[in-house]
C-alpha cells in the first residue's frame, strides 16, 4: 500500500487488480470495471460515486454486475 501510495503522490501510473472495494476506494483515482469480459466503467472514482448516487463501492459493484 505504501508504495503504491507513493507512487500515487510521485503521479505515476499503477494497475492495480482488487475484488476489494476498500482497497481501491483508499489507492485508486480511477477504475475500470469489468464483468464478464465486458468494459462497464472506465473513469474517475468521484464520476462514479456521482453516478450512482453512493461512494459505497461495494453497491455500485453489485448495481453494476447484479
């Protein structure tokens, strides 16, 4: 976390792969969502939280893949 963290404040790029929305709510500025092999969300956290109303990231998961 620290690391990813500090590259985050450095400005650099980091792929990072999680099933856990904690963790992509505290390291993550943007997500990309996949179900299924199908691109459902590609952008910032905050448009997302926008979107659905809610930055409780495990129901827009299950909003998104059912």
């Amino acid at each position: 976390r620290r690391l990813i963290e500090r590259f985050r404040k450095e400005g650099k790029t980091v792929m990072f792969s999680s099933h856990i929305m904690s963790e992509v709510q505290r390291l993550c500025d943007r997500v990309l969502i996949l179900h299924k092999g199908v691109l459902r969300y590609n952008g910032r956290v905050e448009a997302l939280y926008a979107q659905h109303r809610t930055n409780d990231l495990d129901q827009i998961m299950m909003n998104i893949v059912g």
